[in-house]
C-alpha cells in the first residue's frame, strides 16, 4: 500500500514486502502464542514490525539503533497513517479496496516531517549525553588541578605539553581552555555540526591518558595515592552516571592499571 525509503534499495519494494509478510504470518503459524515476530536482523538490517487495525507495518534501521525506539517510531506512523486514511481501520477494507496505492503517496510528506523531528529530538538528546560526557571528565580534570600548584620540577614542561597537546586536538576542541588552573573543557560546543559523540569520546581519554602519564613521570610513586585521594571518592559518587556512559571500563583501566 505504502513504502518510503530513504536509503538505496537494490530489491524490487513489492518483492521485498511480500517476502516480509510471508515471513511474518510464517511466524504467527509456528508460534505456540499464534504472535508474530516482532523484530528480526537481516541483510545488515533490524527489521520492526507491528501488526494493527489489519494492517502490518514494517520498518528497517541500523542494527545498532535500539528495537523499543523503533516500534515507538513506527508506532506514531501508523496511528498517523489510520488517521489520515480511517478507512484502513475497517475489518472489511481489504474485501473493497481497489488496489490503487496512489492514495497513499500524499502520506510521504508526513513520513519526512515525522523524520525531521525525530532528527531534531536525536541532536537534542545525543548533545545531553555529550555534555554528561563533558561534565564527568571535568570534574576529574578539577580533582587533579589541585596538584598542579604544588609541582615544582616540570610544571613548565607540562604547560608546554598541554599547550601542544590543544594543537593536534579535532577543531571541535578548540574551545577547551588549558591555564594554571588546569583544564577546562566546559567550552567546547557539543551543539556543533562537526562534533560527534565518537570524536569526543576518543579525544578527551586520550587528554587524560596524556595528562596521567605527564603527572606520573612528575610525581612517580606518589601518584597512586593522588588518585585514591582526589579521583576515587568522584568516582564512587558518580558511577552510576559514568557506568550508564559506559566509562566505567575505560576509568578502571586507566586508573587501576
């Protein structure tokens, strides 16, 4: 009746719909519930379905993008779609209608608006957990500025090495501030187009990585004490943030390795 892709489909879609439905009704008879899948990986894809007011409908994504959000999405779809086209809802649509899927295509303009907003909600919610991101690295970088006023030897080299370090960093952390008070990484601008969440979460350990190492050549065999003075309690109070933005194996190997 209706399909709209936004991505190349080397499959006729007719071919490809019949062949998701026979799957699907395959999988009602074989069910000892008499319920069909409700979600299925294939061709690279995760395949979405929901069976409602008579009519199945199916979506694909990613395989990492997460089933609930998916049938959430496809859900909106189709109330949306049995709103515009009501008709659909009759137990006896399929006795009487046509065939002519024209109909439906003015539905494609509201399958775009849909997708612009759940885009939209993606960046809002994808910044919020970048800036969680930023605040739990801050508050390590804040634990061990409390240090560096007492370096006497290496203070010069480590201002240098941090000053060097900013320059090779990804444009998106131009923003990042190195001063006396260490760093301060608040700045950077999760809002930005050219920041993902991958980049940011590969530079700021290797920051850190970096930083440790420089504060370990400085302090030697005092530095674990450091940690378990300045990062431990943070940590313990904060972990269940840092373990739902999965740091929590990153932390432990940095810093009890």
């Amino acid at each position: 009746m209706f399909n709209k892709s936004y991505a190349s489909v080397s499959t006729d879609p007719d071919l490809l719909t019949s062949f998701l439905s026979a799957l699907y009704r395959f999988s009602e008879e074989v069910s000892t519930k008499q319920q069909g899948i409700e979600s299925v990986e294939m061709g690279g894809l995760k395949w979405v379905y929901i069976d409602k007011d008579n009519l199945l409908y199916i979506a694909a994504a990613d395989k990492t993008d997460k089933t609930s959000n998916l049938r959430s999405q496809v859900n909106v779809i189709r109330i949306n779609f049995t709103d515009k086209f009501p008709e659909c809802k009759d137990d006896e649509f399929s006795e009487k209608w046509d065939g002519n899927i024209t109909k439906f295509e003015v539905f494609s303009d509201k399958v775009d608006e849909l997708k612009d907003h759940w885009k939209k909600l993606e960046k809002v919610t994808d910044a919020a957990e970048m800036m969680d991101i930023l605040e739990v690295y801050q508050h390590i970088f804040n634990s061990l500025s409390k240090i560096i006023h007492t370096i006497k030897k290496g203070r010069e080299q480590l201002d240098e090495k941090m000053i060097h370090l900013k320059e090779v960093l990804p444009k998106s952390f131009q923003n990042a501030v190195y001063s006396d008070s260490g760093w301060d990484i608040l700045t950077i601008n999760v809002f930005q187009q050219d920041i993902n969440e991958e980049e940011l979460r590969t530079s700021l350990i290797s920051m850190l990585q970096y930083y440790i190492d420089i504060l370990r050549e400085i302090f030697k065999d005092k530095m674990p004490e450091i940690i378990r003075t300045l990062i431990f309690p943070y940590i313990r109070s904060d972990w269940k943030r840092i373990s739902n933005l999965k740091l929590d194996k990153m932390f432990i190997d940095l810093f009890l390795t």
